[in-house]
C-alpha cells in the first residue's frame, strides 16, 4: 500500500485511492461518470512504467481516436518528468529514462494489438470494447510477463463488463469496485 502522502501527491481521492493501491493483478472498477477513472487510471499506469525498469504499460480505449481524446495529452503531462525523448504522436509512445514504454491505443481492430508482451494494461470504457479483443489477444500478452490489468468503465447493463466485474468478486487476485 503506498504512503498517504503519494495519495495526496496524486491527488486521488478516498474511493480512488482503495482502488489504486488494492494488489490484485486484476482489478475492474464499475464506476459512474465524474468518478475520475481516467485520472486513476492514468496515476496507475506512472507508477506501473516508473516503479521497475523496461516495462511496457498500454492504455486501450474503445478506438484510437477516443483513446487519443482521452488520454494521451493527460498522460504527456503526467509522465513528462520521466521522458528519454519526445513522445511519438504519430504510434502515441512515450519512452521514460528507466526504459519503460507506455502506449496509447485503440481497440476497434483488435488483431492490430497482436505481438508484444504487457506488464500493465488499463482497458477503459471495457463495455464498449469487443470482448474478444481481451479474451483473444490482450489477456494472453499479459501471461508471460504475469501483467496487471485495470478493467474501469461506467455500467452499460449486464453485459461483459458486468460478468467481468462479477468474476473478479470470486476470483483469486482479482478484485472488483
């Protein structure tokens, strides 16, 4: 659990708070809007990409252009300090001196996440996002370097966020908010 003093240095809330410093390599937070998902989200991936050298950390929305809108400028600003070079706006990476990685991208082609290995994920709006693209290609990137992931979204009825967040209640090392 980190010191209350990081959580006031990441300005995350009590609620965001419980969830940012829960262990669990699986975490799902169903959560309305003005929560502040994307900011804890974001605070989970720096600490992800800062804490060990040469991790690779992927942020993935719905689709490039609501991941860009999202998060890309937010996490620029948060990761500015740790940067090796100037993001790459054009494959949305930004390179820390520590020589970790962390990407920005979308999933509405998921086959077009095939190929690398992930130490932490964050999957927003997870209801909108084909569950294949978990089932098929993300999850199995995590396994080999045991990654984490953050599933966060606002409820969309019972669907597979729901059965997501159902799971992790009765799953070991998973947890759900």
């Amino acid at each position: 659990m980190l010191d209350p003093l990081l959580q006031s240095e990441f300005g995350l809330h009590p609620c965001q708070y419980e969830v940012f410093s829960n262990p669990a390599r699986f975490r799902v937070l169903v959560a309305g809007r003005r929560f502040g998902k994307t900011h804890l989200a974001l605070t989970a991936m720096l600490l992800a990409a800062t804490l060990h050298p040469d991790q690779v950390v992927w942020y993935v929305g719905p689709n490039n252009s609501q991941s860009k809108r999202i998060a890309w400028d937010r996490l620029k600003k948060l990761t500015e300090p740790y940067w090796s070079k100037d993001p790459n706006e054009t494959d949305l990476r930004i390179d820390l001196s520590n020589g970790s990685t962390l990407f920005v991208y979308g999933a509405f082609n998921p086959e077009s996440l095939r190929g690398r290995g992930i130490d932490f994920l964050v999957l927003d709006e997870f209801a909108l996002i084909d569950p294949q693209a978990w089932f098929s290609v993300l999850r199995p990137a995590l396994s080999d370097r045991k990654g984490r992931v953050l599933f966060i979204g606002t409820p969309q009825g019972r669907n597979h966020f729901f059965d997501m967040s159902e799971f992790a209640k009765i799953t070991p090392d998973s947890d759900a908010f």
